[in-house]
C-alpha cells in the first residue's frame, strides 16, 4: 500500500468513527418493529444513541442515529453498529410537524422505547432502556403508548 493509500484509509476509517458507521467485520444489524400502532397516519422519528446524556432527545449527539420512516408495523432496518450498548426513543408524529405534541406535558403522539420500560413520569432512563449489540444481529420490538 502507498502512503496516499494508507493516508486515504485513514482518513476514511476516521470518518466512519465519527458517523457511527463500523468496519464490516465488527458491525452488526439493528432493526425494530413497532407494536401497538394506533394508525399509518403521518411517521415515526426514530432516535439511536449509545450515549446517556442525549437519551432519549438525541438532537445534539454527534454520533446518534436519526431516521423518519412510516408508521407501518413489520421489521424496520436500521442499520449497522459497531458493538456497545445502546437505546431506541421513538415518537409516532401522526401530524407530521416533526416534533412531538403535548398537552399539560403529557404526550398526545405515541411513544416508545427499546426494551418498552415502564413509563411514569417521564421518559425512561437510558439504563431502563438500553440493549447490547454484539456478536448477532439485534431486533427491538417496541410497544408504543398512547396517553390521549
């Protein structure tokens, strides 16, 4: 290899860290499937972070994962991650304003979590919400609540 090429790659292995991308033989595949879906109205914003302080609003993580895709039930794909742990935040934006509605605080679209902790007061806690990725492919299936 030159040492352009080995600069390139580099380079290129760097950038793959800070998007969150993983080299092939470390990946593994993380798909969801939504439970409870109250309709196909609008669609459902999907946050994957592996960082407490950005769950489950993960806007400011440099390394999240953010996807709009239908509000349909069946196996969604989301992607390849390099092994860690990690959490899923969804929201059923039935409007499509892309942003979740609230009344007094309490939310008026669906919303749900990986491994569907209980839900008080509050979101979950990354802790009550996260999952492994490591060694096999990991599918979530998340129950969406509905509190109006």
């Amino acid at each position: 290899m030159t040492a352009r090429a080995g600069t390139i790659v580099t380079a290129l292995a760097a950038m793959a860290g800070l998007t969150g991308a993983a080299p092939a033989d470390l990946a593994q595949p993380l798909s969801m499937d939504m439970l409870g879906l109250r309709s196909a109205k609008g669609k459902v914003l999907v946050c994957v972070t592996r960082r407490p302080d950005h769950f489950p609003d993960c806007r400011d993580d440099p390394e999240k994962r953010a996807f709009t895709v239908p509000a349909k039930t069946g196996q969604i794909p989301l992607g390849m991650l390099t092994p860690g742990q990690y959490a899923i935040a969804i929201i059923h934006d039935e409007n499509g304003n892309g942003r979740l509605d609230t009344f007094a605080g309490i939310p008026r679209e669906g919303v749900g979590f990986s491994r569907n902790p209980a839900l008080r007061f509050g979101a979950p806690s990354f802790r009550s919400a996260s999952f492994a990725v490591a060694g096999s492919a990991v599918e979530q299936d998340i129950r969406l609540k509905y509190f109006l």
